[in-house]
C-alpha cells in the first residue's frame, strides 16, 4: 500500500465549478502538507503548503488538512480552463531528511 | 532569476549507453534532489543531496550515481543505461526550510531503447 493514495481521475468539471481534490496518508508522522500543479509536459509547480491541521487560503485556492483523518484536501472556485493540469500532493515529516512523498496526481479537465 | 535549470530537454539512448544528466539552481538552495516520474508511480526520489558534500540515496538509487559538483549544481549519471530507466527526470531544490518545500526544473524526458 502507498503512504499516499491520490485518486488519479481525468476529473472534468464545467468552467466555473467548486473542484475539490483529495489525498489520503497512512503516517502519521506527516505534518507538512503541500500541492503542487503540473502541466503537461512541465515540471511541477508549488501552489500552496499548510502546516499541521486546519486551512490556508490564497485567492481561488483552499488548502485543507484534517490530521485526525489523515485526509488532506485542496479547493479550487470559479475554476477556468487555466486550471487544467495535473495536481500532486506532497508531504512530509519534518524530520530526519525531510525528503516529501507524492501522491500520484489527479488530472483535472475543465471545459470552456 | 532561472531557478532550477536541467540538461538536456530530450534525450535517447541505446540499452548500455551512458549519460549525465545537468541540473542547477540559482536560488542558492542547500539541498537538490532527483526524482523520476512515471505513469501512475508519481514522483519517487532517486538521490537527494541535503547540503554541498553530501549525497545520499532515496528510494529507487539502483543504475544511478550523483555529483554534488558545488552548491549550485547537482547531476545525475546513468553509466549503463537500461529500458527501465526510460521516464522523466526532474532535478528539484529546496531553501531547507521545516516545509522542504521544494522548487522543480522543467524536466529532462529519456528513452532507452
């Protein structure tokens, strides 16, 4: 079993839709949370990290972490076509060499 | 500033051949790391280097070695290459903060035949 399970979609959503992208984890330990966004073709792109429980926003983006049921989650509103990439979860336990482990990735389509 | 640069964009090799692959950051990051991505693995990190000096192995290191040349570069060299080493490379470093947040090149796609 991965230490990190990420639905890997295509999720394709109309323009303008709330999208909600989910990660679960099985360590515990994990107490920094990060998203990033790939293009196709592209290296991955940091959007957002959260630390330990609770939400981050920045402008059309929500970060979501719910440690108690090692259930991470990142909200998009008023998605564009822009938005249509590849969205990974990372995370890490701060500790030790603190190297971050990924989630697959979920596609995200939304159509114009 | 560039942020993290990686040579080549594409490259082929035949089963056997050897190859290194380039990566820089002008961010004056501490630590870099090597990541493969394939089709429904997600990223899985090759090599990471926490500081200029030091090298140590992640989680699928086997057919590869690194150079932590100096504190901006960090390059990964496959001496015999095989099929299964066909994926997307992606060179990554980060400022070393708690988040080890860390900051991606645009990638180098190799194909091994």
């Amino acid at each position: 079993q991965k230490e990190v399970e990420q639905d890997p979609g295509p999720l394709s959503v109309p323009e303008g839709a709330i999208v909600s992208l989910n990660c679960t984890y099985s360590n515990s330990a994990f107490q920094y949370f990060m998203w990033y966004r790939q293009y196709s073709r592209k290296g991955p792109e940091l959007l957002m990290y959260t630390y330990s429980s609770g939400n981050k926003e920045d402008g059309r983006f929500t970060a979501q972490v719910d440690k108690s049921s090692k259930y991470i989650s990142l909200f998009i509103r008023d998605s564009q076509p822009s938005d249509s990439a590849t969205y990974l979860c990372a995370m890490s336990a701060g500790t030790g060499r603190r190297a971050l482990t990924f989630g697959s990735g979920t596609r995200l389509q939304v159509q114009p | 500033n560039a942020g993290v640069t990686q040579t080549p964009k594409f490259q082929v090799l035949k089963t056997g051949q050897s190859m290194t692959l380039q990566c820089a950051q002008d961010m004056n990051h501490n630590s870099m790391y090597w990541y493969r991505q394939d089709p429904g693995m997600g990223l899985r990190l090759i090599y990471y280097s926490a500081s200029e000096g030091t090298t140590d192995k992640g989680e699928v290191p086997n057919g590869y070695n690194v150079s932590r040349l100096n504190k901006r570069e960090f390059s990964l060299r496959l001496e015999s290459a095989a099929p299964s080493q066909t994926s997307v490379y992606f060179c990554a470093s980060s400022p070393g903060s708690l988040y080890n947040e860390q900051f991606f090149g645009p990638g180098t796609r190799l194909t091994v035949l």
